[in-house]
C-alpha cells in the first residue's frame, strides 16, 4: 500500500482525508503504520525520526515500557466501568501533589473539553459572561475560544468559524499576547469580566514566551480585580516541568487544564483549581460538566504510570531534554547564520520553534510575519530525509526523552540540508 492510493480512499470517506485539520500537508500526508521511541513508520515503510510527537503529548517517547506495561495490565481488567475506580482517586492525587495551585480536580477526555470546562467554572463562580482571551493562543476547537486562535485555524486565516455563533464570539475578548497595557486597559473598559485564559508559554503560533512580567502581571491584575486566571497547560502540563509552567515560573493559577503529557498518548485531560471554584461541579454544584468517557480505566492507568515515570526521574529528564534543546538550536541558529538567511529560534524546555524573518517573533502579527513559504519548503527537505515535524510553523518542533544525541546530529544533517533549500 502507498500514502498516495491511502489519501485518495481516505477522501472519500473522511473530510479532506484527515482527522484534525493539522494533518494535512501538500500533496498528501504519509499514514502511520506504526510507532516506537523516537520513530514513526508509514506504510511504505520509511522511517521518520518524530519531532511532532503528538503535538507535545509523547514526551517520554512512543511505547513507553512503563506506560505500555501499566495499559497492558488494565487491559486484561476492562475497559470502561462508568462508575468511581480507586485509580482516577490515585490519578486526582498525583496531580494534585505536582501542581499545588490545585484543590481538586475533575478528569475528561480531550484539552478542549477542560477549557470548555475551566471557562464555564470561571462564568459560574463569577456570574459574569465575558472572557479575555489572547491572540493566537489555542485553547481548543469549541465557539469561545476559537476566535483570533493559533494553530490550524491561524493556518487557515479563520478568525472566527463559520458556524460558530456571533453571540458567543463577541463575549471573547482578544487582547496581544504579552501586551499588559492592552490587557491592563480592556480590564479597565469591561467589569464583566469572568476569566482570562491564557497558555503561560504560547505552542500554538510557533513558540512564543511570556516576556519578563507578563505572566507575574496577569496575576497580579486578575487577582487585583476578583478574575479568575486559567492557566491553560494542555501543552506545557508536565512538559516544561513536573508542575508545569506555574511551577516553571512559580506562578499559581486559579483554574488549570491539561491534557496531552498527562499520560504520553492516551486520550485524557484534566480541569483542577482552587476548592471553590471546582467545587461548583455538578452534581455538588450548578456548573455541568459530563462524559462517558471521563476517568477511562486505559487512559487513567496510562496517566497513573506517566506521572509516576516523570517524578522518578525528574531532573535527569528535564535537564537532559534542555540540555539537548540548548545544545540544537545553538547549532541551528549558526547554520542559518552563517547561510545568511534572517531567522528567529525561539525555544525553552523541550519545544522550539524557527520563523524565517528578521524581527523578534513575541506575539500572533509578528509570527505571521515569517515567511511560511520557506517554512514550508524547509518540512519537505526534512520529510524528504526522514524527519517529521509538525507541517505548520504555527506549531513547535518537541523532544522526547527517546531522541538520542544520535537522533539529533541526523536531524541536525537534515536542518542543513533543509536551510540550503530555503536558501535558494
Ligand atoms: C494549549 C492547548 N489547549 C487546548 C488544546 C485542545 O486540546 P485537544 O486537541 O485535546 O482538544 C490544545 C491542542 O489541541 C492546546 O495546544
Ligand atoms: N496545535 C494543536 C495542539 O496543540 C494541534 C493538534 C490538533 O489540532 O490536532
């Protein structure tokens, strides 16, 4: 079987062939057969070192034995019970003891699913309706955040979707990433504010970091003005630290979601925060949330072995994934330097991001800025040498524990090959 006769059945049955709009690529994309570590295989049996992985969620590599092990055993026990497990109350307590700024927390399925959760929480504690957004942030494909959002939909130019109701969008308010005075001014301008949502690092218009005092600063207005903050760590959850970027940056939100590195592949995420906040959840409360889904035994049991892999190793894990993030795009930033083509690398962690333009990339108008043609040129050499990343300079390139030094000097040789394409 090729890619190209899989794409053309897939169109037939699926729209445009894939199922999240991010998978796509021109002419078409490769299908999967299979996966381990570092690697991705298609049918046509190519090898592809993954630097998507996931879009952040594989950050201890694909088949992670631990992980693999734990789903294995819960496999042989069921699948879905749809009543309480011990295990979500262990999973609840893990979370619960990496991020501090979390009383309780409830656990659904998909990161769009916890901030369609935090923000319903946020207008139920507060009996306000409008929420502050920023621009190019991605919080997820549901009406109140899908406005001016990053990923896909940036690609897309899609500002607001269609189908998508007027009378939900204009209670989203879009204020610039790391712009306090623009912040400071619509909090001035509007009291009936419910909640800000902000993703502390921003993965979803390329990388992006908070400047300076922009996350101390939210803080410090929203709780100067009885706002509820959501920290929004579907991405950065686990991966930037054990506690994710508020433990990073030393930070405590009011509302938290997660999602992705939670359990390194499986379908689950989290909405915690302060007790009397999350505490409103139906059936105690009035603010209604449900699935059937919810605290699925595989992907609990997945999460219970992911959490437990990262606290026992740490700082070996993190520190290995900086060190090996420092030490490529130091030798990226000088081989685009010395081939004289104007680039930006933003990075920190275990996630980085190149934009072809001469300007600082620190919010949604200058990442649009870089020029995507040449990014798009520069993922075809990569592909064409076996190293996938995400198709779309609006995501970020992410390490995972399985990538070797190895991995990296061949993804390095590739990079070359990739700037020389850029560059004529
Ligand atoms: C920061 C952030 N929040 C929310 C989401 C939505 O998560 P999901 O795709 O699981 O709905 C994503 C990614 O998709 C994300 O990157
Ligand atoms: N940028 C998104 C997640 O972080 C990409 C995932 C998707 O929409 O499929």
């Amino acid at each position: 079987m090729t890619n190209s006769k899989l794409f053309s059945d897939s169109k037939k049955v699926i729209p445009s062939g894939v199922n999240s709009p991010v998978r796509y690529f021109e002419p078409y994309p490769f299908f999967t057969k299979k996966s381990n570590g570092a690697y991705l295989w298609d049918v046509e049996n190519k090898k592809y070192i993954d630097f998507c992985n996931g879009y952040g969620a594989l950050l201890l590599g694909h088949r992670r034995k631990e992980i693999i092990n734990a789903v294995s055993n819960q496999l042989s026990k069921g699948t879905l019970y749809c009543t309480p497990t011990e295990a979500e109350t262990e999973l609840s307590k893990l979370i619960i003891g990496n991020f501090p700024s979390i009383d309780k927390v409830r656990l659904v399925n998909t990161g769009g699913e916890a901030t369609m959760t935090a923000i319903r929480l946020a207008r139920g504690f507060t009996k306000k309706k409008k929420i502050i957004k920023f621009e190019g942030c991605y919080h997820g494909a549901h009406d109140s955040v899908l406005v001016k959002a990053g990923s896909g939909s940036a690609h897309n130019g899609i500002s607001v979707s269609e189908g998508g109701l007027d009378e939900v969008s204009k209670n989203t308010l879009v204020v610039q990433y790391n712009n306090i005075e623009d912040f400071q001014k619509t909090i001035n301008q509007n009291k009936d504010i419910a909640g800000v949502i902000v993703e502390p690092i921003l993965a979803n218009m390329g990388l992006i970091l908070p400047e300076k005092n922009f996350l101390y600063d939210l803080r410090k207005i929203t709780k100067e003005n009885n706002i509820p903050l959501i920290f929004d760590e579907v991405v950065t959850g686990f991966r930037v630290s054990p506690g994710g970027a508020q433990e990073h940056f030393g930070i405590k939100s009011d509302i938290t979601t997660m999602a992705k590195a939670l359990s390194n592949g499986f379908t689950i995420a989290a909405v915690g925060g302060r007790k009397e906040i999350i505490d409103l959840l139906s059936p105690g409360g009035k603010v209604y949330q449900a699935s059937t889904f919810a605290g699925n035994p595989i992907s609990v049991s997945a999460a219970i072995s992911s959490i437990k892999t990262i606290n026992k190793l740490k700082n070996k894990l993190y520190s290995k994934l900086e060190r090996f993030n420092l030490l490529f795009t130091t030798a990226l930033d000088d081989m685009a330097t010395d081939m004289h083509i104007a680039h930006q690398i933003n990075f920190t962690a275990s996630m980085f991001q190149i934009f072809f333009t001469n300007k600082p990339v620190i919010n949604y108008e200058t990442s649009k800025k870089a020029d995507s043609k040449k990014f798009q040129k520069m993922f075809r050499t990569l592909l064409k040498k076996g190293i996938f990343i995400a198709p779309s300079q609006f995501e970020v390139v992410f390490l995972s524990d399985a990538h070797t030094e190895n991995d990296l000097n061949k993804t390095l040789d590739a990079y070359d090959a990739a700037l020389k394409s850029v560059k004529n």
